[in-house]
C-alpha cells in the first residue's frame, strides 16, 4: 500500500473512532441536551469524512500528475506540496539547489525579527553650525540611511512594472524646506559611511553591472545609482548606467533643492560628516513591512541587499553583506527553521553559489503568510509583480499567489495555490537547468495544482443540519 493510501485509510479509521468516542463520552456524562438528540447524518456517515473520503483518491491523482510531469523536466528539480500542513507530494525536497529570487522570502523573514515590522531607514542632514535666518554656514551633509526606495520621476519612466512602489525624492528635499533652510554657502556632501563601500558581491558575475540588475550598492542612494538624472532629475533619458552612488545622491539633491529656491553656492562631493554635526532635518522611509512588501511584490535586488547590509548593521555592528548573511542565518535558526543545505552569500539570491532545499523554501513561505501585509504582496499570477506578464490564460491565472525566481538556468516559485475546487496548497518548486520552457517549467507545474481536489465536492458531503 503506498504511503498516500495508507495515510488516507488510517486518517478515515481515525476519524470513525473518534467520533464514536466522542458520542459515547456525551452520553456517559449524562448531557440530556446530547442524549436526547437524533443526529440528522448518521454518525458512521461518508458526510462526516469529507478530508479522508478526499484524500484517498486525490492525493494519488495528484501524485500521479507531478511525477508524470516532472519526470519530463530536463535538469534538476524539487517540489514540496502541502495542504493545511499535511504534505501531499514530495520530489527531492531536501535536495538543496540554487533558489535564485526566493532566497529573498529568508530575508524578508529575518528583516521582521531583526528589524522589527515598523523600522525604517533615516536619511539625515547635518552641518557644522545651526543655521541662521534659514542659512546654512558651510557644507550639507547628507547621511544615508541606506534607504533602496529613493527615485525621481525622470527614473519612474524605466520601472518595468509600472504600478512598482517608490518614494519619491523630492519628499526627502522638501525636509529642509520645512527645517526653513532658505540657503546653502557650502555645498552638498554625501556620507554613506553606514555601510561598507563595496558595490558588487566579489562572487556575482560581472554581468550584474549593467543592465539593471542591482544597482551599486550604497547606504545613500537614488535612482538604483543610476547616472543621467541627476542634472535634470524629472526627465526621462537613455543615458543610463551604474555610477557613484553616492555622489549621484549629492549632485540630485542639487538640482532638486535648487530648482525649489535653496540655493547651493557650492558643488556636490562625497565625504565625511563631523561627529559632533548638528542635524537640521531628517526623512524616514515607509515602515519595514513596506520596503519588504516592495521587494517581494518586484523582487527588486537592491532592496534585499540594503536590507541584509542593514540587518548587519543592526545585529552585527557591520553594514556589510557577509555581516548580513550571518545575522540572517542567526535569526532563521532562532526562528526554528531547518537550514540544512542552506547556502547564503547574499540577501537576493543572485549569487550563483547559493543554495536551499524546497523544505526550507516552504516553511519560509508559510511563514510570510503570517504577516498579512508581506502575503499580500506576493505576486499574483497573470496580475501583479513579477507574475504579471506570466501564467496569462492559463488554470494558474489568479490562483497563484508566489515568491519568484528567476536567473539563466534558475526557476523557482514559492507560494500558494487556490484550487477552483476550494483547496488551497502550499508549495515550494525549484528548477535548475536548461529546460526550453523557462519560466513555463513552474508554471507549467501550479497549472496541475488546478486538478486538486476533484473527487468529492465538501459541500455535499458534511453533515446535514440538525433538524
């Protein structure tokens, strides 16, 4: 008998004994109310298995589908499927493999603990002296929180989703506004000393400069880094590519406090803050579970990586991705998550040494579910974030709610599926190889999901109404 049939028979044997054990013990205790009641279904009922009845012919069915399909697949691959914490189909899962994007739903979860929910990144502006009459004497400092949401309008035009959450920077410059500052004798100095300087993961591919991927990482940044805003910070341009991140900060600020009627006498420059600085005026990002939603809804890499230096930062005293990593790993154990297989050099999953089995995978996205906010912000298939271009058409459209991932020879998807029969499945699907379908392996796979469960509707199999 096959672990599936066997777990159905004993769960239905289970159920029965049950029940007669709790109508025998109402009637010991002598409940007239109990006693005295003629159940409308009979306690020995099909009505009153519904979940067994189910199990013992879906489960197989859908077993039988996946491992049909998978076997199909070309490359290496595991799944996990669960339904209200029962496993129903299992496929290497403790195989750990290349997660590429969901590594992101680890950091999301570690970021909540860390962190908290309702942290934020703070940009800061300091100078040497108060100013006076709205002047201030000297040089701006510009202390980056290291908030990754920061961008004009001129950058918005780029976004690939164009519903893509962003803060917009003029928000940030008119602080100083509000703070009275009128007028700057000095210049603009950009401080991203919170963090470390350096920029790319040593063990990414060059290929991760350019193109968009992930910007230059700084604890001050606009615009992903990107050059050509910074002049004329509203309009759109194809001048585009990764540079000083914090000197584009500097030089943006410029043209927008100049543009608003704060005149800046001086250039922008990157540097230092005084220790003993007075601050003038400060800006806090949206709360944490905002930043996350954001990062998991576009699986934007720079975000988790300002994250992870954050979370070192917090945890370690160390606004490095290896002081990250570590504090992530910390967390997740305290948590009581299984990292077995665990690999982590990063907080976005682009590295291509990373590695997590799809147990891990799926307790982490089971976990996401618990903060309604993070689950919302799970893609959607055919409708929102990365999925919205995806699974269009097909049984997956708007059932499937899924943390992505996606590189050259990585697809993964982790996330939930709603069954138009009323079931809903958690699910962890990681892929690597070379398959021609790409992004249609995974899709391909919660399209199968669609058929769980379609042997008996519950509807008519619990129990009557008592008359």
């Amino acid at each position: 008998m096959s672990p599936v049939k066997s777990f159905s028979c004993c769960a239905l044997a289970l159920a029965l004994l049950l029940s007669l054990s709790s109508t025998a013990s109402a009637g010991e205790k002598g409940d007239s109310a109990v006693t005295s009641q003629v159940p409308t279904t009979p306690v020995l009922s099909a009505r009153r298995f519904p979940a067994a009845l189910q199990a013992t012919s879906s489960d197989p069915e859908l077993v039988a589908s996946l491992d049909q399909y998978l076997n199909k697949v070309v490359g290496t691959t595991c799944a996990l499927v669960e339904q209200d914490g029962l496993v129903i189909f299992t496929h290497k899962e403790t195989e750990a493999l290349q997660p590429a994007s969901t590594m992101k739903l680890a950091t999301a979860i570690a970021a909540l603990d860390v962190l908290g929910p309702d942290s934020s990144f703070t940009t800061r502006f300091v100078a040497d002296k108060i100013p006076k009459n709205g002047v201030v004497d000297g040089d701006l400092y510009v202390i980056g929180g290291g908030d990754p949401l920061l961008a004009t309008a001129g950058y918005k035009t780029v976004f690939d989703d164009p519903d893509q959450f962003y803060e917009e920077f003029t928000t940030l410059a008119d602080t100083l506004t509000e703070a009275g500052v009128k007028q700057i004798s000095g210049g603009i100095v950009g401080d991203d000393s919170r963090y470390d300087a350096t920029r790319w993961v040593a063990s990414w591919p060059t290929r991760y400069q350019i193109g968009g991927t992930v910007a230059p990482l700084s604890a001050l940044l606009v615009n992903d880094g990107s050059t050509g805003y910074s002049d004329s910070p509203s309009d759109p341009t194809t001048n585009r590519k990764a540079g000083d991140s914090p000197l584009l900060f500097a030089q943006t600020l410029r043209s927008v406090l100049n543009a608003r009627g704060i005149r800046v006498a001086g250039d922008a420059s990157t540097g230092r803050a005084p220790a003993d600085g007075k601050e003038i005026a400060s800006f806090d990002s949206v709360p944490m579970t905002k930043v996350l939603s954001e990062m998991l809804t576009d699986s934007d890499n720079t975000t988790a990586e300002l994250v992870t230096k954050e979370i070192g930062f917090k945890a370690k005293g160390q606004g490095t991705t290896a002081a990250g990593v570590d504090a992530i790993k910390e967390s997740l154990t305290k948590q009581g998550f299984d990292t077995s297989g665990l690999v982590m050099l990063d907080g976005s999953g682009l590295d291509p040494n990373d590695r997590m089995t799809c147990t891990l995978d799926l307790a982490l996205v089971s976990a996401i579910s618990k903060s309604p906010e993070d689950l919302a912000a799970l893609p959607v298939g055919g409708r929102t974030g990365t999925l919205r271009k995806r699974m269009l058409s097909t049984a997956s459209t708007g059932r499937v709610r899924a943390k992505t991932g996606t590189l050259n020879s990585v697809n993964a998807l982790s996330g939930y599926a709603d069954t138009p029969q009323g079931s809903v499945l958690t699910f962890s699907f990681i892929h690597n190889g070379t398959d021609i379908r790409t992004t249609g392996v995974a899709d391909g796979f919660t399209d199968r999901l669609m058929a769980y469960a379609k042997s008996f509707k519950f509807a008519s199999l619990e129990p009557l109404p008592a008359k």
